[in-house]
C-alpha cells in the first residue's frame, strides 16, 4: 500500500471522512500555498468540522419529516398583510424556540400557513434545532398506533425530543373524544420543553365543534397559549391569486402569457 492509502485507511478507522474523501485536493493545496504545520492541520481541522456540521444539518433536515422543502427568503411579505416586517425578522430569528413560546397560524387555505410553517422549521434545523413536521391527520395515527407499532413509537419518541414540533392542518377533520385526549396529553407533555407551531382553519371558538368536547377545547387551548403568538392570516389564497397554467392559449403561443 502506498503513503497515501495509508493515510487514507488510518483517516477512515478515525472517522476523518472529509479528510479521506479529499486527500489530493488538500495535500495538493498544502504544497501550492506552501503552508506551515499549523496552517496544514488547522486547514484539515476545520475541514473536517464544517463537513460534520454539513452533515448533521441534513440529517437534521431529513429527519424533520418536512414534506417539501420551502424557504424564509421566497415567503412574499407583501402578500402577507398579517405579519409586519419587523414581526417576521423575529419570527426568523428563532430565539422565540428557546423561550418556548409556541406559534398558532391561522386562516383560510392557500394564504401561506403552511409554506411559513416549514420555513420556520427549515430555520431552525439550519441553526441546529431538532424539528418534527407531521399532519394532524398523522400525528393522531402515530399516537393512536404507539403501543402497538414500532415506527409510530419511533416518531413519538422524536417529538418529545425535539426543540419544535409543527402540526399542520389541525381542525381540517374532526376527531374523536379519545383522540382529542390524546392530543391533549402531548401539549400538556410538551409545555415548557418543546416549541409547538400549529397551523389551523378553525377560530378558537371552533375548536370545540372539531374536538367535540368544550372542556377538553378549553384545557388544549389553555396550555397552547400560555406562552404563544397567534397570527391570523386573512386574505386571497396565493394559490389562486398566482395560478399558473401550462396550456398554450392563442395568445401565449403568440410570445404574449396568459393564464387559461
Ligand atoms: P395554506 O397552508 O395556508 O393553505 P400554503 O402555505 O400551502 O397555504 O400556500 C399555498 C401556496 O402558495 C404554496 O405554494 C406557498 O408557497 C404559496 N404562498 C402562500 N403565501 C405565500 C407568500 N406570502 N409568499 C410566497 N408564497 C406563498
Ligand atoms: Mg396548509
């Protein structure tokens, strides 16, 4: 075996995987900057760490459950009458999640719930908190599942660890007494420990029509916002607004768009 496979094995067993993968590349920079000891190692060092950073964050991203990706910068505050610029600089900046504060979006469909919903999270995985997004319609299924299901316990156990947790689509379909009880049981477990956003199509004074129990409405609505901002997003669904069509009208093949 040559120096360099050596090397290359000896990185692998310690897990300098930057280090291995990039070994001509770094050597060959060594010897055209001409770098000293300390430059070298301090160059292969901090290497390695950004690589394991890089690595951690996707993983963090994967695991997060997002069901696509969207981002902060394409959110249109323009569109979004509901929240001021100032607001959204501190939504962003995320020290809300360490403060334990919890999020309610609410409004009517296609007004951005759910694109500032995983944005939010997106964030956050970014600058190393752990994050779980699930439907409401999910979440209920994992918890009705957890005792007898080896993924559903799997993902529970993840929410109870994670610094945020996203349910999106709460109110969209009525649940039962057993399992409003259940969502009541993970709020309550969940305060002071985990930052919850929710994003719903229901005022609070619905809450009770979808849970179908005024006392349970009352104690989930007590413990979410107890420390929490709620933004209600009114108007036109972006959806509509900003349709896009892929058909050609006689005028779009003439050079000139036009939605059909
Ligand atoms: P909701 O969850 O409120 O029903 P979504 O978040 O799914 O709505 O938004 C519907 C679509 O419109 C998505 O593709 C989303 O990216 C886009 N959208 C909504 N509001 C905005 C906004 N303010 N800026 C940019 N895109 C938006
Ligand atoms: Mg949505």
């Amino acid at each position: 075996m040559d120096k360099q496979q050596t090397l290359k094995a000896a990185c692998q067993s310690l897990g300098l995987i930057h280090t291995r993968n990039e070994l001509e590349t770094i050597l060959h920079d060594a010897e055209e900057n001409d770098s000293s000891y300390l430059d070298f190692l301090i160059s292969v060092t901090d290497g390695e760490i950004l690589y394991k950073q890089e690595k951690a964050k996707s993983k963090r991203i994967k695991e997060a459950g997002f069901p696509y990706p969207k981002y902060l910068k394409d959110f249109d505050l323009k569109f979004c009458k509901a929240i001021s610029a100032k607001q959204f600089k501190q939504l962003s900046e995320l020290t809300w999640i360490d403060g334990l504060y919890n999020l309610i979006l609410s409004g009517p469909p296609g007004v951005g719930k759910t694109h500032l919903a995983i944005a939010l999270g997106y964030q956050a995985c970014e600058d190393g908190y752990k994050v779980s997004y699930t439907t409401m319609k999910s979440l209920i299924k994992v918890l009705r599942t957890e005792d007898i299901d080896r993924r559903s316990r799997a993902k529970v156990k993840r929410i109870y660890s994670s610094n945020l947790l996203i349910v999106d689509e709460v109110g969209y379909l009525p649940i039962t007494a057993i399992e409003g009880n259940l969502f009541f049981q993970l709020v309550s477990d969940l305060q002071e420990k985990t930052s919850i956003i929710l994003t719903t199509n229901k005022g609070f004074e619905e809450w009770t029509e979808f849970l179908g129990d005024a006392a349970l409405a009352t104690a989930i609505l007590d413990r979410l916002s107890y420390r929490c901002d709620k933004i209600q997003i009114d108007g036109k669904s972006y959806r509509l607004e900003n349709r896009k069509s892929f058909l050609d009208t006689e005028e779009k093949s003439n050079g000139k768009k036009k939605a059909v």
